[in-house]
C-alpha cells in the first residue's frame, strides 16, 4: 500500500510540474528581500546589521551599519537587499544589544531557538550565529575586509572615528530569498516571497529574546500543517486545472511595476514639506518632504562612497541629505557636483540619524534612487 501511495504521489507531482511547463510559466524577475523586527517585549532593544559580501575569491567584506533602536510595541524594517534567481540576497549578520538609561551598551541579545523561515536551496534561510562584530554606543557605518581577528578595543574605521568599540556576537545568520514574479507567456500573472518577520519578546531581566516567526500584521506565525493527504493533492490539482483554462489578465509586466512605482513615488512626495531650518527632533522616522539652498557638497570616498549635501537653511548642519551613490546625482548634473551649490534641491523620505557627514549632523534624508530627490 506505501508503495502505491509514493507512485501515486510521484506521478501526481510530475502532472503538476508538467501542467505549469505546458503552459508556460516562468519566473522572469527577481526583487528586494526585506527583514523587519517587531519588538514584543517590554524594553528598547537596538539592532546592528552586517552585510557580507566576497568582492574577490579570497577577500570578503563586512558592511556594518547601526543602531536601529526599536521600542516595545514598534517595528522596524532593519534589511532591504535586491536578490537574484542564482544567489539569493545578500547575506546578513543580525545583532542584538541592549542599553543602559544613558544609551551605553549593556550587552547582547541571545536567541537559543532560532525560528523556522524555510530553505533557500539546501540551506536554512535563517540560523544561529556567535559571528563577532565591534560596535559602540552611538551610530556607526564601516566596511571591514579580511579580518577575523579584529581587535575592537582598538578598531577605527577611518581617520574621523574616535573609536570606542567593544566586540559583540551576532545572534542570527540571515541568507534569504528574495521576490519573485511569475509569468505566463510574457504576462505577469502571480508574485509573492521576499518579506520576513521576526518577532522578539526582550525582558529587563533576561538577555534571552524569545524569537517567532511574524507576519505582517506583526502577530505571531501560525504553524503550518504538515499533513497534506492524496485528497488535498487532487483538489489542489483540479483547481490548478481550472485556473489555467481562465484567460490570464493581459496586464505587461512593465504596466504593473510602473504603475506601483507611480503609487510609491506619489505618497512619498505627499508627506508634509518643510524648510531645514525648521527641523526638530519630533521628524525622526517620519516621512518629510524638506526643500533647502545647498551650501556645500562632500563626497567621501569609501565603500559607499557617501554624498553629504548641507543647506544654507541650516549652518550648524543640523540637517543634511545623504546619498550613496554619487553617480546617480552626477549623472543628472555632471561629474561636478559643486554645480548644485546656490540651487534649491528637495528630497522627501524617511529622516533618520545619518550616514554621512563624519556624523557631524543630527539628522538626514538618505536618497537612494533618482525619483527621491528633485533639483531647481
């Protein structure tokens, strides 16, 4: 009898991958992986993430980049990567600290049962990990290379850090599968995949973060069921059927990505508009449109190389917009960038504390596609 059931269940897996090739799907694009964490608990944790990259067989890089400090009942997006159908997204270090009253880091966050979020090939798409990284109390942004014995007492990322790092181990390896959009004949017709949700439930007397599976209503995962019988097979097997006898909505592939770029783009430009004269510690996280007289541009030069623009509208650069990718203002103003000095640039995203500027301002903009920013 178990063995008529494998032959059944064989043959029934082959009609089904046979059906979806006989009439044509494919998966013809691949989008961004994202990584957002709720936190549950009743204390503030902050988050440090560290991309990995190998930029030639024998050199790998770390891009480390934090605090993202997330409030109890708060959720946080901490990664955004775009993916591709052979590699995956970029792989990621996740760590969790925890701070004093005063904003000194206190230690690290631990996550004994890693939860379940699937496979990418051959691999789990989210392990355990005790990968060491040198952080500090305020902000920081570096690049490391090659170097796993890094000694953080003493680390500096450039000429302009004062320092200050102590070591802490990274409790999750994150390797995940980025979006993806089916097509039927040139026609998209279904996309999903790309989204994680971590949920963590910190305590003030435990270092211990009780880690789920999210959603995106920020509720826990409910389990899947596991017992899937010949019954469930054909019924799956009947409705495939009867799906593909429906005609497919002639909507290009193209159509639908412009027309929910269109959308983004709009409800970006519709936050509130504001001088950066007039900034205020209340903007952090929310979404502004800011319009200034640029007084200076810098350009300093690393991996990325980050673009620091600051406004006659605030002297003490209190507030600036900061970009990594250079080229894209170049491409639209010329390899100058100086020629912006004296025009009105506006910008409109997120204001959050900045990556650039030798972490001199308080806050920024960061624009990281043509669409972001806007030129008078």
């Amino acid at each position: 009898m178990k063995f008529i059931v494998r032959q059944c269940l064989g043959l029934l897996a082959f009609l089904v991958f046979a059906g979806s090739y006989a009439y044509g799907d494919d998966i013809v694009e691949w989008g961004d992986a994202t990584l957002t964490i709720c936190n549950k608990g009743s204390v503030y944790i902050n988050v440090v993430v560290a991309l990995e990259a190998d930029l030639w067989p024998l050199v790998k890089s770390l891009d480390v980049s934090g605090w993202t400090s997330i409030a109890p009942g708060d959720c946080k997006l901490v990664y955004n990567e775009r993916g591709t159908r052979n590699n995956g997204a970029t792989h990621a270090y996740i760590g969790f600290g925890f701070a004093d009253s005063q904003g000194h880091i206190t230690g690290a966050g631990h996550i004994e049962r890693v939860p379940d979020f699937g496979w990418l090939g051959f691999t789990k798409v989210l392990i355990k990990s005790d990968r060491r990284l040198c952080v500090r109390n305020e902000g920081m942004s570096y690049t490391l290379r090659n170097d796993p014995g890094l000694d953080c007492a003493s680390f500096h990322s450039d000429g302009n850090d004062r320092g200050g790092y102590v070591p802490l181990a990274s409790a999750l390896y994150f390797i995940p599968k980025p979006s993806w959009c089916k097509s039927m004949s040139g026609v998209v017709v279904s996309c999903g995949g790309g989204e994680y949700y971590l949920n963590v439930k910190p305590t003030a007397n435990d270092r211990e973060l009780h880690a789920s599976a999210g959603s995106k209503s920020g509720k826990d995962q409910s389990p899947a069921d596991a017992g899937i019988g010949i019954g469930d097979i054909l019924k799956a097997l009947a409705k495939a059927e009867e799906e593909n006898r429906k005609k497919p909505p002639v909507v290009p592939m193209q159509t639908q990505m412009a027309a929910r770029d269109q959308e983004d783009n709009r409800k970006r430009w519709a936050a509130p508009h504001q001088s950066p004269a007039s900034y205020d510690p209340q903007w952090m996280e929310q979404d502004k449109v800011v319009t200034g007289t640029v007084s200076r541009v810098e350009v300093t030069p690393g991996r990325p190389p980050w673009v620091t623009i600051y406004f006659k509208e605030s002297p003490d650069a209190t507030f600036v917009v900061c970009s990594p990718y250079p080229n894209m203002f170049q491409a639209r103003v010329g390899l100058d960038l100086s020629v912006l000095v004296g025009k009105t640039l506006q910008a409109a995203g997120q204001v959050e504390s900045p990556y650039c500027g030798n972490k001199v301002p308080k806050a920024s903009i960061r624009v990281v596609d043509s669409k972001g920013w806007q030129v008078q």
